[in-house]
C-alpha cells in the first residue's frame, strides 16, 4: 500500500510541473484537446515554427488549417482512430515533421488529448545526410546482406494486407499450405502471386525445402522440355556430356511454382501430367523414369476454363492443378492495400538509395484512387522511381507521374453535373469554377493543398471563393 501512495503522490507531482517538463523538451511540442482547441505549445515549438503561443492557444486547428496557418493537422484523425500517427506540416516559411500519439482518459478508451511533437524537416535532412556518412561501411554491410537474400527482404508480408479480400485469401491460403494439395492461384499480372506462392511454401511442411519459380512464358518453346524435365549425355545436339536434371528434379522435396501455366504448349502439357499422376519425370533421350516428390503451384493470368473450351489447355490437366484454388483480386478491388504497400516500399527504397523522402497527404490520396494496371508491381516500380528522382523530401501531387496525376483531376471533373437548362457560357465556367473549388478542397482538407493541386496562388483562390460567395 505505501508503494502505491508513493506512485500517487508522484503522478501529483508531475501534473503539477508538466508545463514545466514540456517547456524542458528540446523538440516542439503541440497539446490539442478532443475538440482539436490548442491547450498548450512549448517554447521549442515556438524556436521551430516561428510562431508564438499567444496567436495559437485557444484556437482550434481546423480553424488554423482554414486560414492558411497550417496546411493540415493531425488531430482528427488521431482522435477518430485512437492511434498515433505522423505527416510533414507546411507552415508559411518552412515545413515542419508532425508525430501526434493519443492521450487518453484513465478510466475509458476516450481520447482526451493529442500531443504532437514537431521537428524542423530541414533539420532532419541535415542528420541523414550525417548519419548516412558516418555509418557508411555499416550500411555497405547492410546493402549486403540484402542482395543476398533479396527474394525475401523485397517482398512485403503478410501484415500489409490490410483489405477485407486479402485477409480473407490468406486465411484460405493458410489452410491450404498445411496440405499438400496443388494450388491454382489466378489473377492480373503484377498482383502478387509469387508473394503468396512463397508464402504457401513457407508454411507448409516443405518450408525447409528448396522452393523454385519457373516462368513458362519465358523459357523457348525448343528448351522448355529439357529445361523442365532434364536430359541424358548425347540426347541432342549441344547437350552437355554428364546430362542435366530439369527443374522438377531440382525442385524434389520442395516446391516448385509454374508462373503462366496457361503459356505451356500442349505437348509439354501432357509430359507435366505425369508429374502430377504419378509424381514421375522421363529425362529428355531417356528411357526410364524417375520419381520425384515436389508440391506443385502453377499460377496464370488467363481463364483457363476458356482456353479448355478453346483447346488450347488440357482439361485432365485443368482439373488436376484446381484441387484448390485462390482468385488474387487486383489492386483497384483492395484500395485498403494500396497505402499500406506505397510506405513499405517507400522505406524500403528511402534505405537503399539513402534519401529522405516523405509523401503528402494528398499524393497519398491522389495514389490510392489510382486504378494501378499494373498492380503491386507497378506500385512498387513507381515508389522506386520517385526515390531515385527525388531531390526534395515531400512528394507532393505534381511530382507524381503525369499519367496518374492527370487521371486524378480528371476524375474530379467527371464527377460535376453540366447544367439542365440552358445558361450562358459565363455562368457556366463560374459554376464549374466553384464546383472543382470547392471538391479539390474537400478532397484535399486545406485551402492551401487546393491551391497546391490547382497549381494557383492560395491568395487567388481565397478571393475567387469570396467573390463567388458574394456572386451566390
């Protein structure tokens, strides 16, 4: 019991000098309440930003943020999640790194208050850059170790899925991996199937085996014989004089996935039949069969129920490989993956090629209303390539590839109403003006993020909404 009084007594205390303690922090520190009311920023926040506490207590960020004073706040949304959460904040002369953590009540999950603790971003750079040439030979190490097992630190886990689709898949595909079924996985090109072919293998009972990825699609149809099944000394010209095992002796014990399936030849098809029959291989110019034992993942981009009803895949064979089956959904049907997988390879590339890179809340939202043809793969490519490119630590809308930013702001015109009646073509342009206004800055959450996205002076803007108001 005294242990307890003690503790009691001490929290007293703190309460009793936490403006002190705050003021004591050598980064900015910001205190909101639930309401998003400033309560309290140190004097480090005040050296950092510029601003002073006596223009910012009392004041609600939304109001901070509508008049132009900050581009966006993170209040909202952390108290709405209950989570912490972090953003790069411009402010009129600089910008500003924000992590705001959650504080809640003691006797419920109620957020009460949010702290948000703000760093110079030029400063940030400044120690990267630092960092980064101090730890040189440790990052060279690093580097290193990546290359070596780059097929497993380049992928993503599991954790990222985050759609209700993509969870649902891998429960499914947990339960599938524990047998040794075949596995059909089906679904666009660049979707991630050899992420969760890997992933079968790694939890099944073949995980300390040799896992091997063959691309039918890729291997000439003259080698692909011998590339999948092996040959003997002398079985044509050229071969090699001890014979070669092809890649389903190699894959023996394992796991061996067959991307694009459906490019297989037919005659190949039937060989590959025989594998999955009677687990048996004839090496190309042999005469006697040989047994191996591998689990078999064959995935495609193509319906092959269609190419059966086309005779161009064997339907014995179709049946075979679709004892179980996974429909990979693209990226456009799991828009909850697509943040997810833009900050991990964000990361991922910021630590390879050494720059601090940061995206903005509006790009973020630019890229996950993008349709990605292309899927993860295409994601992924495009993180790399803004790290490559990136001379600035914000990516913001206009540095985006102009494809997708172009698709953004035409989406957003699409989505106005053209008038019902006849009007004259001013009045038109006026409406219209209003109407992209007013969604860009609903879409983007600040006045000046609008202003940044329509590529005006956030003056002009201001004062084209106060006309049109007055015009209404």
């Amino acid at each position: 019991m005294q242990k307890a009084s003690t503790c009691s007594n001490s929290e007293l205390l703190l309460a009793q000098y936490a403006t002190e303690l705050l003021h004591a922090v050598t980064i900015g520190a910001y205190v909101t309440d639930s309401a998003g009311v400033t309560l309290f920023v140190n004097r480090s926040y005040e050296r950092t930003t510029g601003l002073r506490a006596e223009d910012l207590c009392g004041k609600n960020v939304a109001e901070l943020t509508r008049t132009g004073i900050f581009n966006t706040a993170l209040n909202p949304t952390i108290v709405k999640t209950g989570k912490p959460a972090s953003t790069v904040q411009q402010l009129r002369k600089k910008r500003v790194f924000l992590q705001g953590f959650p504080i809640f009540a003691p006797s419920s999950k109620e957020v009460v208050m949010v702290i948000t603790f703000v760093r110079d971003v030029t400063s940030i750079t400044r120690l990267s850059k630092q960092v980064s040439q101090q730890g040189k030979q440790l990052q060279d190490y690093h580097e290193l170790l990546s290359f070596i097992s780059e097929e497993t630190t380049k992928e993503p886990g599991a954790e990222l899925l985050q759609s209700d689709s993509m969870q649902t898949l891998m429960s499914r595909l947990r339960k599938i991996a524990e047998t040794d079924a075949s596995l059909l996985l089906i679904g666009e090109t660049g979707s991630g199937k050899d992420v969760l072919a890997k992933k079968a293998h790694a939890l099944s009972q073949r995980r300390d085996k040799i896992f091997l990825k063959v691309d039918c699609g890729s291997i000439s149809p003259a080698l692909i014989e011998s590339e999948l099944f092996g040959y003997v000394p002398g079985a044509f010209s050229g071969a090699a004089g001890k014979g070669k095992p092809g890649y389903f002796e190699a894959a023996d014990g394992g796991t061996i996935m067959l991307d694009e399936i459906g490019e297989l030849p037919l005659a190949m098809q039937t060989r590959f039949l025989r594998v999955l029959q009677d687990g048996e291989i004839m090496r190309v110019g042999d005469t006697t069969p040989r047994t191996v034992d591998v689990r078999i993942i064959a995935a495609t981009n193509v319906n092959l129920e269609e190419a059966v009803d086309e005779g161009k895949f064997r339907k014995d064979l179709y049946y075979r490989l679709n004892v179980a089956q996974l429909r990979v959904p693209p990226l456009r049907e799991r828009q909850a993956d697509i943040r997810p997988f833009l900050e991990y390879f964000l990361e991922l590339y910021k630590n390879r090629y050494h720059h601090e890179v940061i995206f903005s809340e509006a790009s973020l939202r630019i890229l996950e209303n993008y349709s990605w043809p292309g899927n993860v793969r295409e994601l992924q490519n495009l993180v790399q390539g803004l790290v490559v490119n990136r001379e600035m630590v914000l990516i913001q809308p206009e540095d985006l590839p102009p494809h997708i930013y172009a698709t953004d702001k035409k989406q957003l015109a699409e989505g106005l109403d053209l008038p019902t009646k006849s009007m004259a073509l001013g009045d038109i342009v006026a409406n219209l003006e209003r109407d992209i206004i007013e969604a860009t800055i609903a879409r983007t959450g600040s006045m000046n993020a609008a202003a940044e996205f329509l590529q005006v002076n956030r003056s002009t803007l201001f004062r084209k909404l106060q006309r049109m108001g007055k015009e209404g």
